[in-house]
C-alpha cells in the first residue's frame, strides 16, 4: 500500500477485474497500492503486476483477507488474466 512497506501474503481469487489476498495486518479500504502476483496461464507464468485500490477488508481465521480491485491494467496483462479465467 502507497507509504507502507511492502508485504508478502496469499492470493485467493482472481478475476479480469480484481482479486483478493489474505494478509496478517488490515488495509485501509479505498487505500491505493501496488499488487504483485504470478500466475500460471498456458503452461507459462505470467507477472502481475498493477496498481489496485482495497475495496473491502475483512478479518477471519487469523488473517485479514482485503479485496482489491485492478486499475489501469495493461493490455497483455488483461489478455493473460481473461486466459487464466477460462
């Protein structure tokens, strides 16, 4: 998130539009920040990696799982995330 140091956490949706990921500390919702992933699309990994805005947080099971929501993807990127949704 912009002013925080970067954090490490678990992926558990994707989506054309978004996804969510499961971290140990909250994020502000409407909070801006970089998001960083990589996935497997076509037997070819493929970074991730956009500005996303925090659209909900909520806490359960001992973490905080914090939807995101994708701005200003890049066409490949878009192209490979409608590929991995297939």
């Amino acid at each position: 998130m912009d002013g925080r140091t970067p954090v490490i956490g678990k992926t558990a949706d994707v989506s054309g539009s978004g996804c969510s990921i499961c971290l140990p500390d909250p994020v502000p919702v409407d909070g801006l920040g970089q998001v960083a992933f990589d996935l497997l699309v076509e037997g070819r990994t493929v970074s991730v990696n956009t500005r996303a805005r925090a659209m909900y947080c909520i806490f359960g099971g001992g973490e905080f799982k914090i939807g995101f929501k994708f701005l200003g993807l890049d066409l490949p990127t878009a192209a490979a995330l409608a590929r991995y949704m297939k």
